[in-house]
C-alpha cells in the first residue's frame, strides 16, 4: 500500500474516531453507533492483505483510551471482529448489502458482547437493554457506510487484487 493510499484509510479511521467521542445529546448516546468497528470491518473486507488485525489491535487500544475502558476489551473485540472479516471476506464481499447488514449486525453485536464480557467481570455492566442499540443502528447505516467508503477506495484508486 503505498503513502496515499493508506493515508485515505488512516483518515477514514480518524473520522471514526472522531464521530465516536463526538458529544451528543444524553438521550442519543445509547443511539450512537460503533462507527470504529464498522469502518474496520470495511477495510478488513476490502483490502483484507493491507488493513487487519495489527490495525484492528492498536485501533481497539485507542477506542480503550479514549472511553476510559478496561485496557484491551474493546481491543479484543476489533481483533476477533476482525479474523472474521478477514477468513470470510470473499464470502461477505459477494453478499447483497442487506445480507452484509445481516452480517455486521452478528459481528458487531459478537464485538458488544464481548465488551460486556469483560465489562461484567469487573463489575461495570450496563443496567439496560439499550446498551445493544448499536448493534442495529449500526446495521441500518451498513450500506451507506458501504457506498461512501467503496466510492472513497476507487476514487483514490484502492484496487483489490484477487
């Protein structure tokens, strides 16, 4: 991957990241999709060689930092969400985008519950339903995600090589 091909992807996590710490209202917050995990799951599906776990790991450890989590939970999420795409990424690249919103809505829902997982082990657990929101606001947004990316990707010239 050359500079300015990775920079379109850097920017594109950066983007994430800054929509995840954005300030929302209080009632919005458990509305608020896991825009990292799904900008990572684009990249892990679309340049399956160049974007993967090591990514996934050190964007899970900021995601850590900058929600004030337990050190590695939502870094083990990214990583497991990650190996996933990267296994079935033909198989999911091929898919319609409602089966692919089928689909990241069960890896992103695997990511939450392990953050949970690990949430609850240390006593820190959420008393409410809603903490699965993301989940399947997440799926919604899925095929525009899709598009704004994957229209990025080739107007940056990305080209997946088979």
């Amino acid at each position: 991957m050359n500079k300015s091909n990775f920079r379109v992807a850097g920017l594109t996590l950066i983007v994430a990241f800054m929509l995840n710490v954005m300030p929302l209202p209080d009632w919005a917050r458990e509305f608020r999709p896991d825009w990292v995990t799904l900008v990572m799951i684009y990249w892990a599906m679309a340049l399956p060689a160049r974007i993967g776990v090591t990514i996934a790991w050190l964007s899970g450890l900021l995601l850590d930092v900058s929600h004030g989590a337990i050190l590695g939970q939502h870094a083990l999420g990214l990583v497991l969400v990650s190996y996933i795409v990267h296994i079935q990424h033909q198989r999911i690249r091929v898919a319609s985008l409602v089966q692919q919103a089928i689909v990241i809505f069960f890896l992103l829902l695997l990511k939450q519950l392990i953050v949970l997982w690990v949430s609850g082990i240390v006593g820190r657990a959420p008393g409410t339903w809603l903490y699965f929101m993301p989940s399947f606001i997440g799926a919604l947004l899925w095929p525009w995600i899709y598009i704004i990316l994957r229209d990025l990707r080739r107007k940056f010239g990305y080209r997946v090589n088979y």
